[in-house]
C-alpha cells in the first residue's frame, strides 16, 4: 500500500493530488484492494440512493443516516471528492479563511474539511460530528494515519461535545439533509462564540433524476429555514464561490 504522508501535506495542493489519499485509506478501512475499490466508486450515488426507501418520513431520518447507510456514504463521498475536486478545494479554500481556534465540522461525512481544518495551524482543535458509526470510525483512523489525531475528536451528535463555543462552524451538504434544517441552524447559533464563522452551503432538491432521494425538498421547511438563516445570522461577503456561503451572528 502506498505511503501516508504527513500532516504537512494536508492541504490544498494534497487534496487536488488525491484527496488526500482517500482510496488508499477507505481500500484500508474497507478491507479493499485498490483495483476491488475502483469497481465500487462508480456506483456508489446509485447504489446510495437504492439504499433509500422512498418515501421518507422525517423521524426515519436518524435511523437511515445512523443504521442503514452503512459504508455507502463513504464510497459515495468519496467518489465525489474526487470528481469534483476544484470544487471541493475551493470550499477548502473558503475554510482556510473562516477556520480558527474551536472548529465544529458537522456531518463530516469522509472528513476532507475536518481534517484540513485541523491542519491549520489558526486551528486548536476540530469537533468532528456524524451521525454515522461508519464515518466516524474512518475519520479517526484518517486522524491517526496523518498525525492528527491530537488536534480532532469524533462524536455521534452535538450533545456530546459538552460545552464547547465554536469559532467556526462547518456544515456543508448537509442541512438538507435533516428533519429540521431551522432546528439545527438555531443550535448552531446558541453555540458559537460571539465572534464566530459558520460556512454553510444546502441543496433542497432531490436531483433531477432523483439521485438524491434522501434530501428534504418541503416549501414550507425550505421558507422556515431561511427566514431563520435571515433572522439570525448576517452573511458576510467572500469571493471564492456562490454556493457555500459565511455567516456571522447577529
Ligand atoms: C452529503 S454528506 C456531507 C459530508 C461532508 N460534509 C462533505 O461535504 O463531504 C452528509 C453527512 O451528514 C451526516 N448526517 C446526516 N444527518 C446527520 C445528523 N442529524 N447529525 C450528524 N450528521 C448527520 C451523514 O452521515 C453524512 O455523512
């Protein structure tokens, strides 16, 4: 298996090289080899979205993220790290200038930000948050791979990072896909510093060939989320991207 490199070469240039050696680690977790991973990263949004079973009540949000996704996140994720990287490095980007001391990553999925994030040297230590056992345990292996792990600690859910006041806050792809994205907003909003960053980015949308069934699409949650986005937090102008966005409190 090909070497780990270091945390000097988490960065943005080592995620453009290989996304910071996500299929050396996930064929590692995996059991895989590289050449079984390869046949995997192609289907993997199809074989998430099969994972789905269609309609979707909200209470059953938890299980699925929690029981039911499996590894599927993780090939998913995965695979489009590395098919959009410029994207994802521009997000890395944007974190590079919001990240400092206190950093929640929630719903960090595969950890590419988190692990960036810890990186930093503006970074005391990032709270990695994800619902899912799978994604957890791969991110704390990630961390321990590239001498990390020091600087990051992994949670099921924000109730046990203590009491902890966020610098910055991290949830990208990740609002649309909760019960309640205005819920969660609020708490987002009662945990930050006064001085605080959250980068926030959604997609109320199921897909057009609905690839993302998973996602919530409801008028009434979308308006409930954004009145609240409006009502308590002012965003703050950057020039990297549209999609994923700054916010202070107000
Ligand atoms: C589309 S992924 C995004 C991952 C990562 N933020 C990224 O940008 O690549 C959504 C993630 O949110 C997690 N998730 C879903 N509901 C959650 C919840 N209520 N609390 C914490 N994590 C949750 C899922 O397990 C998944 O890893």
């Amino acid at each position: 298996m090909q070497e780990l490199r270091s945390s000097r070469d988490v960065n943005v240039d080592g995620f453009l090289t290989d996304a910071l050696q996500v299929k050396a680690h996930l064929a590692r977790y995996l059991c895989l080899s590289l050449e079984e991973l390869e046949t995997r990263l192609p289907t993997s949004t199809d074989d998430l979205a099969d994972l789905h079973p269609g309609a979707f009540r909200p209470e059953d949000a938890t299980e699925f993220y929690e029981d039911k996704v499996g590894t599927g996140h993780l090939l998913e994720l995965a695979a489009w790290h590395l098919s959009s990287a410029d994207y994802i490095a521009d997000t890395l980007r944007l974190q590079g200038m919001a990240a400092r001391g206190q950093v929640l990553d929630f719903g960090g999925g595969i950890g590419t930000h988190a692990l960036s994030a810890a990186a930093l040297p503006t970074v005391d230590h990032v709270w990695f948050v994800d619902l899912n056992p799978h994604n957890q345990a791969f991110v704390q292996q990630r961390a321990e791979a590239m001498g990390l792990s020091h600087k990051l600690s992994v949670h099921r859910d924000l109730g046990s990072t203590g009491d902890v006041c966020f610098d910055a806050v991290v949830c990208l792809d990740v609002l649309e896909h909760l019960p309640d994205p205005s819920a969660q907003l609020r708490e987002f909003h009662q945990r930050m510093a006064t001085n605080a960053i959250a980068l926030l980015n959604w997609y109320f949308f199921k897909g057009h060939n609905d690839e993302y069934p998973f996602h919530f699409d409801e008028p009434s949650l979308v308006d409930c989320f954004f009145r609240t986005l409006q009502g308590q937090f002012l965003e703050v102008f950057h020039p990297l991207l549209i999609t994923a966005r700054l916010y202070k409190k107000i």
